[in-house]
C-alpha cells in the first residue's frame, strides 16, 4: 500500500522527509521508504503523524475521505 496522503500532507505542512522522520526517531530513508509503501509503517506512527497533521489514521491509510480527526474520549476520573 502506498500512503500518498503522508505525502500529501507532509508538503502541505512544509515539512521535508527529515523533519518527519526526527519526529519518528528513524531514518529519512525509512521514512522515505513509509510514503513510498515498501516498507511497513507501525500503528504508534501512524498515530504519532494523525496527532501531528489532526487527522485521523483512518484517513491516513485511505480508509476514509473525511479528514477531520476523531474525538478523543473523556478522562475519567
């Protein structure tokens, strides 16, 4: 699966390969290698990059068009 819409919205937010993969603690190749889909990305960083782009996995990895990201659940005390 190629993940486009990391693409997409990594250049939407002016961010390059490096700056994305300092944020994940990987390799810019690695990173490069997430956008392209030759190698497999974990759920921790689709989530990390959901939260830093406020979308939701879902839309990350094409599951859904909507890119408003889901509501966090409530606290409990």
């Amino acid at each position: 699966m190629r993940y486009q819409r990391l693409r997409d919205l990594r250049e939407d937010h002016d961010y390059t390969q490096t700056d994305v993969a300092n944020l994940l603690r990987v390799a810019q190749r690695t990173y490069s290698h997430y956008e392209l889909g030759t190698a497999t990305i974990s759920a921790e960083y689709l989530s990390i990059l959901a939260d830093l782009y406020q979308t939701s996995v879902d839309y990350l990895i094409g599951r859904t068009d909507v890119t408003a990201p889901y509501p966090k659940p409530a606290r409990r005390r």
